[in-house]
C-alpha cells in the first residue's frame, strides 16, 4: 500500500478546522473551557491555522486527574485548542489508519465499539471449547515511541505534519520516549493502529479464526487448550518485539465456565456485567442519588447521567438484575 501523503494545508483548512471544532463542541457546550472558545470562535480558529502553517503553535499542559475505576489511571484532559488540532489529525489520518486495521479490532470504530466485541464475543463462546483472554500490561503507558514513528512513516508521507504528531504525542507522555496519554482521540488512534500488525499476524500468519482485540484486550478460542498455550507463547513474543508485554497469569478456560472481557462476563447463556462492573454501577446509581439530596447536581444532569448508565447496561442481557437494582435503591425503573 502506498504512503498516504499528509499536507500541512490540508491540516490547517479552516474548513477542517471548523468541523474539528464541531466535534469537540458536540455534547459539552455547557463547559466554561468551550464556552469561552465559543466567545471568540473565528478569531481563534484563524490563530490556530496560522499558528500550524507558520510553525508558531505553542503547547500548554492542560490538566491531569486521576480516576481509581475500574482500575488507577492518570487522565490528560487537553486545552481546547489541542482537542481541535486531534480532531483534525483523526479526520486527515483516519481513513489510512482504518485501512490498516481488520475486522477484528472493534475499539472506537464506526459500526464496531462495545456493543459489537460482545455480541462476537458471546458468539465465539457459544461455538468453541477454550478461550484464552489476553491483557497487555500497562498499554497505554508502555507503547515505545521509536516503534510507532516507524509505523507511521510507513503508511504516511509529509514530515511537517508528522512532526506535529510527533511533538503532540511527546509533550503529552510522562515518561521520554514511551507512552500515550490517556484522553485524546489522537492517543486512541495511535494506541488502535499500533496492534494492527499483531492482528494480522493471528489471523492470517496462525489460522485463527475466532479472534477479537478491543485495543489492548485480546481474545482467541479454539478446542486445543495445548494449541493457546502455545498462541500465548508466540503472541508474547510478538509483543516483545513491539516493546510490550503481557499481564501474567493468563491461560485457556473453559467456554462453558464463562470468561470476564470487557467489564463483562461472557458465557454461552447469558452476557452479564461482571460483579465487579455491577458494584461500579450501584456505586455510580447511589452517588446520582447522593447528588441529587444534597442538590450538588441538578435533576437534568441527574437525568442524563442515570440514562447514560442504563445505556451501558442494554448491551447485555441484564434488564432482570437492572429493575431489581433500581428498584431496591428506590431510584425508579429505566
């Protein structure tokens, strides 16, 4: 496949910069950050193409949190201006990176997501004997920068633009030289696209059949648990060659006994949140509730977070467990 060329003109359309801003408008308006973008809007945007064809674009640091569910990890939330500048980039480079990823991969994909790496998932537990689950260790944190470079100018052409890329993603790494910041959608794609070798590898270099990956969450079945040890052992190797590893302790189940994959577990009969994802849910439920009495959020938000969560919910098979939940924490059916 040829090199996709990527222009710095193209990047600093005001056009594509307008429907950058778009998106990252969509959904939080109400933000102070966004409004006070909004204020000033074409101004702003006008700077900002300026800045990227002129080589003036200056970095802040934006800020960081940290969240402890479902397990600890370090959130960079970028300035606006930044986030617009991601958008822009997924819009100019997405449909390469796309390209490069097969069916399997289902993590932030149009017509993909959730919802379709379960259904295959519960599909593929119904067919097979054994399924080995695999998690790479610390992913985010731990891609090696040298391997991605290599991997872009692979597929992509214009060294001003992926200077860009390389300057983003290095402002925004706590450790020199490796890892992705959790939060922006130019750390999603990168952290997707990096896999897709390995994807192809299993599929078609090993003849694997029932495959999913969901970023960094890897599943395999098969009916030789002899043969997934062995899987285990060479996609181990893979991964070394990346710069990753694998979270120890992982080896084939049965099928019939059900596996937790993605904060789900899987089973031929049934697709459940795993009890893990349920005390998550109620704790969430209760604090909309705590909120709520102690009117540190108003009913609309209180409204639009409990949709939000029976939302995650419909993707499984638990509307039994759902009204029974809610309606012993007197919250009401949904």
């Amino acid at each position: 496949m040829r090199r996709h060329l990527l222009r710095l003109e193209d990047l600093a359309c005001p056009q594509r910069l307008h429907r950058a801003w778009l998106r990252v408008r969509r959904g939080k308006g109400h933000r102070p950050d966004i409004q006070a973008y909004a204020d000033d809007l074409d101004a702003r945007l006008a700077a900002l193409g300026r800045d990227l064809l002129g080589g003036g674009l200056k970095l802040d640091p934006g800020h960081c949190f940290l969240i402890r569910e479902p397990k600890p990890r370090r959130i960079r939330v970028p300035p606006v201006a930044e986030r617009i500048l991601h958008h822009a980039l997924a819009e100019l480079m997405g449909p390469t990176l796309e390209a490069r990823l097969g069916p399997r991969c289902c993590a932030g994909r149009i017509g993909l997501g959730l919802r379709s790496a379960l259904q295959q998932a519960r599909r593929h537990t119904v067919a097979g004997r054994w399924v080995l689950h695999l998690d790479v260790r610390h992913y985010f944190g731990s891609v090696p920068h040298a391997g991605l470079w290599r991997m872009l100018d692979r597929w992509f052409a214009g060294q001003a633009v992926l200077g860009l890329v390389v300057r983003l993603v290095e402002h925004a790494a706590r450790t020199p030289g490796r890892g992705l910041a959790i939060g922006s959608l130019l750390s999603q794609q990168l952290a997707n696209a990096y896999l897709a070798g390995l994807d192809r590898r299993i599929v078609a270099d090993w003849g694997v059949r029932r495959y999913l990956r969901y970023m960094d969450d890897l599943a395999l079945w098969g009916d030789d648990p002899a043969e997934l040890i062995r899987l285990r052992a060479v996609i181990a190797a893979e991964l070394a060659g990346l710069g990753l590893d694998l979270k120890p302790d992982s080896g084939p189940r049965p099928c019939a006994d059900g596996f937790v994959f993605l904060g789900w577990r899987v089973t031929p009969r049934a697709l459940m949140p795993s009890a893990r994802s349920r005390r998550r849910w109620r704790g969430r439920l209760s604090a909309i509730g705590a909120g709520l009495r102690d009117g540190s959020i108003s009913p609309a938000e209180a409204q639009h977070r409990a949709t939000a969560l029976t939302a995650w919910l419909r993707q499984g098979s638990c509307r039994s467990w759902r009204r029974r939940t809610l309606a012993s924490m007197e919250l009401g059916d949904a």
